[in-house]
C-alpha cells in the first residue's frame, strides 16, 4: 500500500529540501497572515500551508457581511502586509518573496492602497490622472503622501 512518506518522497524527488531557516520564515510570515486576518475579522482563516519551495498560503473565506469601509480596506491592507511585518519582527528583514515581485503581498497591498488613494482623489471632485502608470503612481504619491510618515512601527520588545 502506498503511505503519505511514499506520496511525499514522490513529490520531493529531485528537489532540494527545505532548509530549516526557510521553513521556519515561511511560517513566521504565514502565521502573522493568519493572525491579522482573525484579530480584524476581514476573513475566516480555514487552513495555512508551507508547499515544497518555501511559499505559503493562508486560505481564507471573507466575511461578506462586512461593508468595504476605509477600516475595511485598512484591515485588509493590514491582512496583505502582516507576513511581511512578522518577519521584520522576528528576524529583523523579510526574504526577498515577501515583496517586490508582481504577485507579492507587498505589490498586491501597494496596488490596493493605489487604487483606494486614486478613488479617494476622484470622489473629491478632481479627474483622474491619464498618464503613464509609474508617473500616475509617483505623482499621486507626491502630492498626496506626507514625505515621513507620522507613525513609527517598533517591536514589542524596544
């Protein structure tokens, strides 16, 4: 009969193992997901994975009944941002997977705070802007953002 060893040799084969560093980050970076979406309440966590290569997924179910407020967008912001802060507080910097490539938390969580920024603008009676999307970011950016922000993120431990 075939085990769950057997299934699992079979999916490793040829691959590198995990080293315990990686494993160890990608549950820190899961778990603080996890944590974020239960304490705000934006999404019913119903399982967390680590797959083969270190990347994890926390799947959830949205809490539809909520209306989508600015908290509402805070909080999930705050949801797509939390793998990324865990890492920073326990090893002091995230892995490059944290952000930077187009379907990273911290790309997904800058497209969203874009968008609500730019509907916030247009609400307030100004046209949206039409020019290049990398000028339309740095513009909005510029004008709309103070240049420190008025927040400092510390450690439990400072």
């Amino acid at each position: 009969s075939i085990t769950w060893r057997d299934l699992e040799a079979g999916l490793r084969a040829g691959q590198a193992p995990m080293s315990a560093d990686l494993r160890k980050r990608a549950a820190i970076h899961e778990a603080g997901h996890a944590l974020v979406y239960t304490l705000t309440g934006i999404a019913e966590v119903q399982s967390a994975s680590i797959a083969l290569h270190g990347v994890g997924l926390v799947k959830t179910v949205p809490n539809a009944h909520l209306p989508e407020t600015e908290a509402w967008l805070m909080n999930n912001i705050a949801s797509l941002l939390a793998g990324r802060a865990a890492e920073i507080l326990v090893f002091h910097e995230p892995i490059a997977g944290a952000g930077g490539a187009d379907e990273s938390d911290l790309a997904r969580a800058t497209a969203m705070a874009l968008a609500a920024l730019i509907f916030a603008i247009t609400r307030e009676g100004k046209p949206p802007p039409i020019e290049a999307e990398a000028e339309v970011t740095a513009k909005i950016l510029i004008e709309h953002l103070p240049l420190a922000p008025p927040y400092e993120i510390k450690s439990r431990t400072e």
